[in-house]
C-alpha cells in the first residue's frame, strides 16, 4: 500500500522531469542561452540586418511558444538555430504535462480535452507535425484516428450521495433559466465588464441546480463567482455541445497524456530543425525602448550561473507568454499533502513588470491577485494491476476511456474523476494501471474524510473517492495494489476564468508594438475560449503572422456555430428537456 511513497518530494518532482522521453529536452541547456547572451553583447553590427541573422526569443515553454517556433520554420521559412525557448522550468510543455513512472507513480496534473469541431488551428498546425509512433502519419490524423476508434459515451455522468447514477437526459432547467441563459446569448460583450455567473443568475438561483450546470460546471472548471465573459463564450462557441454535454460525445481524446501526444511530437520536429532551447532559465525582466512605440531592446535573464542580459538588435522579435495557469503547483504523495503556494507567480510577477512600463499589455491584477477562487487540486492514482479499474468499469458501465467524467455531484469537494484509456503514458507498463482526478472546493472539509482537501494525503484522497463510489468495503484489498496517489495543488489554474474587463488582456500583438508580442490563455482573441491547446496555437500564429508580415496563409477563423440554425435548434430543444 502506497510502498513507494515515503520517498520524499524531491523524487516526484524528478519524475515529473522524467515526462516520457522528456531526456530529449536536456539535449540543449541554459549553456547555450549563456553563449546567446555573450555573442549580442559583443556584436561589432548592432543596427544591421543581414539575411538570416534575425533571431526570435520565446519567454516560456509551453504550447504556445512551441507552435509559434514550428509556424516560424514551416510558413516564415526561418532557421531553427535562430529560434530561441526560454523555459524557467525543467520540462517544456507549461501546463500539458504528465511524468513519473511505475516504481514511484504517475502524474497528471490535469487533462487537456480537445474538441474536434473547434480546434481549427490546432488541427491545420498538427496536420503538418510527423506522429512519432505512426510512421507516415501527422499528429491530427494520428489523435483523430485514436478518437474515432475509441468513442465516449459517458453512462456515469453524474453520482449522488448515494452512490446513484443520475438520469441526466434532462438538463433541468424552469423558464426564469432558460430566459436568463437566452438574454445572455442575446447580450453584448461591452456590457459584461466584471461580470461573474452568478451576478447573472441571481434571480434565478434555481440554475445552480440544475444537472446543466453541473456538467457544464464539471467539465470546463467554471466557478460561480467566475467571469461572465468566458462563460458566455463557452455557450457561443460550444453551443453544439449543449445538446451532448450529458454524454461528452464531443470530447476529443489523445492516445496517451497531452505531453506524449501533443508536446513530445512537436518538440521532436523542432528539433529536427535545430531550434535552442534553454530550460531552467527564468525571465525577470524586459528593457523597452523609449517613446510610445513598444519595443523590446533586452531581456534579463537568471539561471544557474546568475543572471545575464540578451540584447536585441532592431530586427529581432521577443514573443511572451504572459500567464501561466499551473504556475506554483505542488506534489504532494501517499502520506503527504501538497504545500499551498500561492505567493504570486513567476509568469504573473514578469507580466506585472512590464506592464507598468508600457500602456497596452493588460493588467494581470484580477488574474494572479486571487487564489482563494482561482485554485484547485487534482490527484493521480497509479495501481498494479487493474483491480480497482474494472471495479470502476462495472460501476460506471464504461470501459477506460469511453466514459470522460464521473462527477460526485454531492461532493463537499465536487470530485471527479476520469478513467483513459490505457496505457496513458509511453513508459506505462501492461500490469500498470491509472486514473486522475479533481476537486474543485479545496478549502472544504470532506464528506468522510473530516478534513479540507487542500490538507489531505494522497492516501485520504482516495479513501474519500472509495466511499463516494460506496466501495469502502473493499477498501483494504483495493489499496494492497496501490503504488501511489500524488496530489497536486494548483493555485492559479482556473486564473483565466476570473472576472475582468475586457481591456485586462491584452491583444496578441498590441498596438505599437514593432517587435513584441503575448501569447497565452491571457491575451484577448476575439470570439474564443481560454483554457483550451486552440487558445495557445491560435494566440502563437497571430504573433508569428503579424509580426513577419505573412500574406500568403490564412488564420483559420473562429468557426460561428452560435448562428448556425440547426445547432441552435438543438440547443433549444435540450433547453426544454
């Protein structure tokens, strides 16, 4: 029972830099950013431009900069060794994440589900990056051909205290939700300002009961208190999947966790082209010049040997990600809850800074200013053997990875938990098995467990999950065959959901920007939804596009379900189930 997890923190974070094949990623250090730094600083021709010279600095290692760097190579005919990563962890890949192995565990921090129907650039993106496993195979096909072959069908969506399946045919609603959700639809975005859900809903609290806003609730992370604005954007951009939100049929999934199958490919195309990337080197800073335009003149940087500072010339370009969600999370294991950590971030300090320097690049105050509404806590449970998931599968009806979310709707922590298919990682042995997990009210006591969440064991954790599902009398034997359970607290992951003004994000490219632009779920794209991979690759082409000038290949639009008659029609008629 939990026989690996007396090992200390310091081990889970070494698995977590373990993410398969994450080896690739140390083939390039922080000794090439030192080089970088030494060969600007004493370039004899600061103001020349020569072809080929131009170099382009990603403050940020996630998915954003990475698919900015590959639409570089592929549409802007760029050399990669003149593309540089900045990264201050140990890993790429920000917030698609999955590491450990199976003497010591598992982890996901959280699933990042894809969507089919509105993914539009990161498809076209992926369409062009070589699978790793499928020889003559992109990414796109690859994810789509696994998704396909693998339907969900969730039969479990929601559980009460009882252990019941609910019935949730029926959304729920009565006619002052309905009038509510329709005139919201109908309500411009400039009167939104601040907004959080339930100020809307206020009159109708009759909605927060409802198995729509469970579900909805559930599956995109959305608090009451969070912004109106996001959540109106969810229901016009995600209309269609009001009418199978009981079912998830419209979740996309990958074969194995975002960072094997989405990262890691993409990382090993950039690499093919020689791309720098620096890891454990953090951003504290950017010089801008003076005047009113916006332009980035150096970046300080702190790594293991101290810190240092990248001057550009005229021609180069600094892109930044500006936020980021998983920014101080935490590992805890079997016998150890997570430390809280909610100092203030390292992307939102950087953003701070500079945004008191220039007017135009948002204000991160309403996003890193609150982690008492902005954090949540997942956990991962790594098995020997699959004991305890067939005894889920009987449970819920489904087999791994055809039942997305099983949500304990009475939960003091709104758990829930999700079953992939396995395995879903690229070391996973057969005779290994996982799940993952989350809770949404960390700071409430537990329905069995009398204590909050955020203060809970991995071991707890579980023990909690096992009497929601009522299988307490199977507890002993179930946790002879657990390895371990590694909780992780996130204080700022649903920080994107926050309530603001529109003018607190700041455009991709803001105005009078010569060589600067943002690319994050923090940054304004008109029309779509944060927290998703499409936010990131369609933040990443609108830098590389507008600051290289690239006439010849289109962003792909916003696609307009919420005016499309037919889904509408739908939508009206679950609306009244």
């Amino acid at each position: 029972m939990g026989k690996n997890s007396k090992k200390d923190n310091t081990n889970l974070w070494i698995a977590l830099g373990a993410i398969a094949g994450a080896a690739t990623i140390a083939a390039v250090g922080a000794k090439k950013l030192k080089d970088r730094a030494k060969k600007e600083e004493t370039n004899t021709l600061p103001n020349s431009f020569k072809d080929g010279e131009r170099q382009v600095y990603f403050i940020g290692g996630g998915l954003a900069s990475l698919a900015g760097a590959a639409y570089l190579i592929r549409d802007c005919n760029f050399k990669g060794e003149n593309i540089h990563i900045i990264e201050g962890l140990k890993v790429l890949g920000g917030s698609n994440d999955g590491a450990g192995d199976a003497e010591n565990g598992f982890i996901c921090r959280g699933g990042r589900m894809l969507n089919e129907e509105t993914y539009e650039n990161f498809w076209e993106l992926f369409s062009t990056i070589p699978s790793i496993d499928m020889p003559g195979m992109t990414v796109t096909e690859e994810i789509l051909n696994f998704d396909h072959s693998h339907p969900t069908h969730a039969k479990a969506r929601l559980i009460d205290r009882n252990g019941k399946i609910q019935d949730v045919k029926r959304m729920g609603f009565n006619n002052a939700d309905r009038i509510a959700l329709g005139k919201l639809l109908a309500t411009p975005e400039e009167k939104l300002d601040d907004m959080t859900i339930e100020q809307w809903f206020k009159h109708t609290p009759h909605f927060f009961e409802t198995n729509f806003w469970y579900m909805w609730q559930t599956t995109f992370a959305f608090q009451k208190w969070s912004s109106l604005f996001e959540f109106k954007r969810y229901m016009d951009r995600m209309i269609f999947e009001f009418s199978r939100i009981e079912t998830l049929e419209g979740v996309t999934r990958t074969p194995y966790n975002q960072y094997d199958s989405v990262i890691l490919p993409l990382k090993t195309y950039l690499d093919k082209f020689g791309v720098d990337f620096s890891i454990n080197a953090t951003v504290t800073d950017l010089d801008f010049k003076a005047g009113e335009e916006i332009t980035v003149t150096a970046i300080h940087v702190e790594d293991v040997e101290g810190e240092k500072v990248i001057t550009l010339k005229d021609e180069d370009v600094c892109i930044m990600i500006n936020g980021c969600m998983t920014d101080n999370a935490t590992l805890g294991d079997f016998h150890k809850a997570p430390d809280y950590n909610p100092e203030k971030p390292m992307s939102g300090e950087l953003w701070s800074k500079i945004a008191k320097k220039k007017w135009g690049l948002g204000n991160p105050e309403p996003f890193f200013n609150h982690p008492e509404e902005t954090n949540w806590e997942s956990f991962t449970v790594t098995c020997k053997g699959n004991k305890l998931l067939k005894m889920l599968e009987r449970f819920s009806s489904n087999v791994p990875g055809s039942g997305a979310l099983m949500t304990f709707k009475d939960s003091n922590w709104l758990m829930s938990i999700v079953v992939a298919a396995q395995p879903h990682f690229r070391n996973q042995p057969l005779d290994t098995t996982i799940f993952w997990g989350y809770g949404l009210y960390t700071d409430r006591v537990g329905d069995y467990v009398k204590k909050p969440m955020r203060e809970c064991t991995g071991e707890e954790l579980l023990i909690e999950l096992l009497h929601h599902l009522h299988m307490e009398d199977n507890l002993e034997e179930l946790m002879e065959d657990v390895v371990n359970v590694i909780p992780c607290m996130m204080p700022y992951i649903d920080a994107q959901f926050q309530p603001r003004k529109k003018t607190d994000r700041p455009e991709v490219v803001p105005k009078g920007s010569t060589n600067f632009a943002m690319i994050s779920q923090f940054v304004e794209i008109p029309e779509d939804m944060v927290f998703t991979e499409e936010y990131s690759v369609r933040a990443a082409r609108i830098a590389v596009y507008t600051l290289f000038n690239v006439k010849d290949k289109k962003i792909c639009p916003v696609t307009p379900y919420n005016k499309k008659p037919k889904v509408l029609k739908e939508a009206l008629k679950t609306s009244f189930r």
